[in-house]
C-alpha cells in the first residue's frame, strides 16, 4: 500500500510551482517523459485557473 499522505504532500508542493518554475523543470528535465511529465503537469494547472477565471466571468 502506498504512503497517501507522503503523495498528498507532493501534490501541494506541485501545486505551488509558478509558470517560471515548470519551464525551469522542462529545460532541465534528462529525459523527455520527465519533460512530458512536466508539461502536463503544468498544463493541467493552468486549465484549473482558465476554469476558475471562467466560473467568475473573469476575462
């Protein structure tokens, strides 16, 4: 069984990345699924905050 609460502490830190610090992560990745990773990663997280500035008509 894996350690949930050691991923759940992974995920806050993720969260917390700036745009800055993802392309840092992408240039810097050794391999090009980390570079993937680290793509949609941030990727995923712009989408959440397109999403939040939708809900409050922020344009």
């Amino acid at each position: 069984m894996c350690d949930v609460q050691k991923y759940n502490d992974i995920y806050n830190d993720i969260k917390k990345l700036t745009k800055d610090d993802t392309t840092q992560l992408i240039l810097e990745a050794s391999t090009e699924e980390e570079k993937d990773f680290y793509a949609m990663v941030g990727d995923f997280f712009f989408q959440k905050k397109q999403e939040e500035c939708i809900a409050r008509n922020v344009f």
